[in-house]
C-alpha cells in the first residue's frame, strides 16, 4: 500500500466538502463531526449513513481520527 492512498483528515474534509457540507476544508474535525451529526438528524439521513459507512468500509486506509469521527457518528 502506497502512503498516498491513505485518507487523512484534509482528504476526509475535502470528501464532506463534495458531497455538500459548506466549507468543510476549513472545518477542524470536531466542526465536521457537529455538521456530521446535523446531517444525520436531518431528512437525508439514510443517505449521509450511506455514505459515511462507504468511507469506513475502507477502514484500513482511514487515518485514525477520521475512524474515530465515523464511528463516533454511525453509532450515535
């Protein structure tokens, strides 16, 4: 595995920034998990649980506070 394929924090940032969370690169991760959990409790929230738990199935590639911050969401 190559260092480059690893999903660090800014990767996971730019990642929530695509798919709708406003200005999520500048975010720090406690701001994300607030706007994560905002998200969850809303009317999409089949759709973030989707795609959160598209980003930990690839969980060895996570850095580790990212797994945190899923998990910490996904199980809320």
């Amino acid at each position: 595995m190559m260092i480059s394929e690893l999903i660090d924090q800014d990767d996971f940032r730019a990642q929530l920034q695509a798919w709708g969370i406003a200005e999520a690169t500048r975010l720090t991760l406690a701001e994300c998990t607030d706007r994560l959990n905002e998200a969850l409790a809303g009317s999409e929230r089949a759709l973030w649980q989707e795609r959160l738990a598209s980003l930990l199935a690839r969980r060895e590639l996570l850095h580790p506070e990212v797994q945190r911050v899923l998990l910490a969401c996904l199980t809320d």
